[in-house]
C-alpha cells in the first residue's frame, strides 16, 4: 500500500510504578534519518530501538520522543566517608580539650556533619523494562504507519486525478498536431503569394517538400508516445508496495522533460497553450510525489 512520509503515532506502556511514553513524528526526507531523544539510562538500547523503527519506515526524517514518569527500578546505595568522619572526631576531641569542656559527641549528630554519608541512586535496565519500551516503540511505530497509510489513499486518489488531466491534455495536443503542418503549408502558399502578387507559379512539389521538411522538425508524436508510457506506468507503481516515491519522482522528471521537447518542437501557439497547462499538472504531480515514501 502506498505511504505518504507523514505522519504522527503515540503510545503508552503502563507498569505499577512507572509508564513509558513514546511519540514519534516523520516527515518528507530524500533518504531514511531517525533521532532519538530519551533518557540517560535508555542510551544503552538505542540502536534496538532504531532497529525497531526501521522495520517500519524505509524513507523519511523521523523524530523520535521517549519519556519515562514514575519511579522504576532505582536502586540506592549509602556510603561513609570513614576518614573524614574520624577527622570530625579528632577535631571535636581536640575542641573539647582546648575549651577544657566536656561535650559529648552523639553519632546521629555525626551522620548531620557535610559529605559524611552520601547515597547515590542508579537505576537498572532490566529486560522487562527494555522490553516494554521496545513495545512502546513498536505500538507508536504502527500507530504512525497506519497514519501514512490513510494520508497515502488521499495522495493516490489525487495522483489518479492529476495523471487524467494529463493524459486528457495530451489528447488535445494529439488532434491539434496535424493541424500544424496544415497551417504551415497554406500560410507558406498565402506568403509566397502576397510576395510575388501572384505573379509566380508555384511548384507544388517545391512547397510540399518545405512543408515535408518542417513537419519532421516539428513532430512530436515520439514524445507524446513516451508520454502515454510514463503516465501508464506511474499507474502502475501506484500499486505496488513498498518505497515507490523515488521512481514516482524519476517519471516525473521524465514527463517534464517531454513536456520542455514538446513545447519546443510544436512552433504552434495553440499547443503551446496545452504544453503550459500539461507542464503545470506535472509540477503538481511532483509536489504530491515528494510526500511519497
């Protein structure tokens, strides 16, 4: 199914103590570019949870959220600095014996003394826990797909849209060639004409061969033929799956150029009206494609 690059999906995993949060938004990029913002402790799964995201999305820029509220996992550990701590008891023996006083020093006064006892906190990723962040990913990962996908159905049906006013503009163009060559050879008779005051026989074989020599010059029917191919296979890659936007992308550039030969060989205003409208659709057409996976 096609995909537009697009998109935003959300999850969140619940446990007792704690919940992961993961927001993921993607937009258009030439190439697949994925950044990752989470916590500290979750540093350590993060090429998993890139991996993961890859399974997903093959083309796009995607930003990636992942929050954690709650207490999970934490463990303290408590510590005594035992030479500072007899530092402060020498000190105080020291103090009693200057002031020639007597003041008993209580251990719970001690532990209140500056850098004494210190706990430090350091929290464990467990597999559990990694799991389930991985399964946040996984659920906002599919949350975003099922978004592209549904943007990706609106694209299609304009792209069908665009692909028959294009082909209904080369129909037009196809009817008014002949006309062309027609046009040349009465306005060649008439100026030939006007020029001698009709005074000169004309030799028809003369003039039919001018008029054989500006039609070649002038042919586009390779080019609209080209044309119809590129529009009949952009069809068909609107049914395939998988990442289609850069061949999307290469017809485009494709049509465009046709559209540039046309424009310039046909020497016919009329058509030329029609190369401006066919070349607007094709603009249009890669405006759309460039949201393409």
């Amino acid at each position: 199914m096609m995909k537009s690059m697009t998109g935003f999906g959300r999850a969140v995993i619940e446990d007792e103590h704690y919940s992961i949060t993961t927001e993921i938004r993607s937009v258009n990029h030439r190439f697949s570019e994925i950044q990752i913002r989470l916590p500290r402790q979750l540093s350590i799964i993060e090429d998993k949870i890139k991996r993961c995201i890859q399974e997903y999305i093959i083309r796009g820029k995607v930003d990636v959220w992942i929050s954690i509220d709650g207490e999970r996992g934490i463990e303290r550990e408590l510590s005594v600095d035992w030479t500072l701590l007899d530092q402060y008891v020498e000190a105080h023996r020291q103090l009693n014996e200057r002031l020639q006083a007597d003041e008993e020093l209580r251990y719970q006064q001690l532990l209140t003394y500056p850098n004494i006892v210190t706990i430090t906190e350091r929290e464990q990723v467990t597999d559990r826990f990694a799991d389930q962040v991985l399964e946040s990913v996984e659920l906002a990962s599919s949350k975003l797909i099922a978004m592209r996908e549904d943007e990706g159905k609106h694209l299609k049906e304009d792209l069908l849209t665009r692909l028959q006013d294009v082909e209904n503009i080369l129909e037009e163009i196809r009817v008014l060639a002949p006309e062309v060559q027609i046009g040349y050879r009465d306005r060649l008779y008439k100026r030939i004409k006007d020029f001698t005051d009709g005074k000169l026989d004309l030799d028809d074989t003369r003039v039919l061969t001018e008029v054989a020599i500006f039609a070649d010059k002038c042919n586009i029917d390779e080019e609209l033929t080209r044309l119809d191919s590129h529009v009949s296979h952009f069809r068909d890659i609107l049914e395939e799956s998988g990442s289609i936007g850069r061949k999307m992308d290469f017809l485009v550039q494709e049509m465009n150029r046709e559209s540039n030969t046309i424009g310039s060989k046909a020497n016919d205003y009329s058509i030329s009206k029609y190369v401006v409208q066919l070349k607007s659709e094709i603009e249009k057409l890669k405006e759309q494609v460039q949201n393409i996976e």
